[in-house]
C-alpha cells in the first residue's frame, strides 16, 4: 500500500498525542493515510486512555505491516519543507517528543481532535476555580522524572516569570515526594490528583507553562501549553531542547 503511514504506540497518552499529531499533519499536507496496527493487546491499552479525545484513526492488520516494517523511520525534517513534500512513501511514525519549531504546523483541527470528548470526570471543582481564578503557573512532573529534574532550572523558570506576571502562583502536578526537592521563587502549591485526566485538564488550565525537557514529563507539559495557548500565556522551556524559531511567549531558559 502506497503512502501509508504507521503510527507507533507509545507508553503514555501524551506521547501518543504526539505521534498523531505528527500523522495528521503529514495527512494534511500529502496523500498519506495513518494507521495503527491492529494489535489486540496493544490496541487495547491505546483504547483505555485515548478513547477520552475526539482523536480519528484507523487500524491495519500486523500482516500488511510486517511487510513495510523494514523500512526507515519518517523523521522532523519532512515537516519542515512541506513544498517539496509532494508524494510519501510509506512511513513509520516513532516520535513521541513533539519538537517546539513543528508547534505551527498543529492546525486547529488537529488541536480539536487532541481534546477530551467530554469533561465528566472533574470532581474538584475548587482546585479549576483557584487555577483559572488566579495567574496559575502549571508544571508537571512525573514520579519517573523526580530524580533527574533540573531543580535550578524550575527555580530560575519562576523567577522569570515573576518579573511578567502579577501575583503569580505556581501549581506542581505530581508525587508528594517531590516537596523536599522544589526550590520555586513564588509561592507554589503541590497537586497529587489519582485521575489522570483531571490532571491533565487542570495542567491545561493553567494560563502559563514550565515545560521539563526529561523523558517523561515533556509531552504532557508541551500539549498543555499547545492546547491553551493564547498571546498572554507564557512557557518557559529549557534552552537545550535547541529551537530555531522564536515566538514572544516561548521562552528558552
């Protein structure tokens, strides 16, 4: 099958935004289609958690996919120059980081699709009314990543931010055990919420970002940036992760 495109299942929900993401904007752009392979185990784990958001896709059978698995996996670059982009052969989608210089390229109809299809699961309601009540700073880190954060890069991040914001409060999306390792320049409260959803839907709430480059905090912090963005929201990510472009509310630290 020409111009197919198989989109890997990754570990979490927020890296799998990211594979999709990428997907559809090469559906957008060429004549490809997205797949992913019908996997009973697998699909069923994607199933559990993505169900949640208005996502499109469709499953291949794993016998048409072993017979173009062999192939090379697409790369950032092919977003980049979308003129030249005219005809895609097929192609393995394996990315789970979402780069900061692609953000552009995520139409509003790609944002929409990465939304929750419904809110029913909110249950604290005095936690949204603080965060959207205030100039809430969202940050996530998650317990894989407690042990390798950059503690002075949160510090200098807040820091920062106090200079632009008024009153700023920042709200930390994690395991109680991180409190003995936060150093934050304002006041900041941690948030443990079991559901993940509600956890997601909070971050997102947040008007501005810290956005961690670590392995597994980064796409959950990204797309809460990407999906609430507006002109006054700012998000602070770490300069290693190398951006080309420069925007006024993203800022590298």
């Amino acid at each position: 099958m020409e111009n197919l495109v198989l989109v890997e299942y990754q570990e979490n929900f927020a890296d799998n935004l990211s594979s999709i993401a990428y997907a559809k904007i090469l559906e957008e752009k060429t004549s490809a289609k997205c797949y992913l392979e019908n996997d009973i185990k697998k699909r069923k784990n994607f199933e559990n958690k993505m169900s949640n958001f208005n996502l499109e896709y469709e499953f291949i059978s794993s016998t048409r996919v072993q017979n173009f698995s062999k192939l090379a996996l697409d790369n950032n670059k092919l977003f980049l120059n979308t003129k030249k982009t005219k005809k895609i052969n097929n192609k393995i989608i394996s990315l789970k980081h979402f780069k900061i210089d692609d953000k552009d390229l995520i139409s509003d109809n790609i944002k929409n699709m990465l939304k929750f299809n419904k809110c029913d699961f909110i249950v604290n309601y005095d936690i949204l009314e603080n965060i959207v009540s205030t100039q809430s700073i969202g940050l996530y880190i998650n317990k894989n990543d407690i042990n390798t954060i950059n503690i002075e890069f949160i510090y200098n991040a807040t820091k920062r931010l106090n200079k632009y914001i008024k009153k700023p409060k920042l709200y930390i999306f994690s395991d109680n055990s991180i409190k003995d390792k936060i150093n934050s320049f304002i006041d900041y409260e941690i948030l443990s919420i079991n559901d993940w959803r509600e956890e997601f839907y909070f971050l997102t709430a947040c008007k501005h970002k810290i956005i961690l480059n670590t392995k597994n905090s980064y796409s959950e912090c990204f797309w809460a940036a990407v999906l609430n963005e507006k002109e006054y929201c700012l998000n602070i990510y770490d300069k290693k992760i190398k951006t080309i472009k420069k925007r006024n509310n993203w800022i590298a630290m």
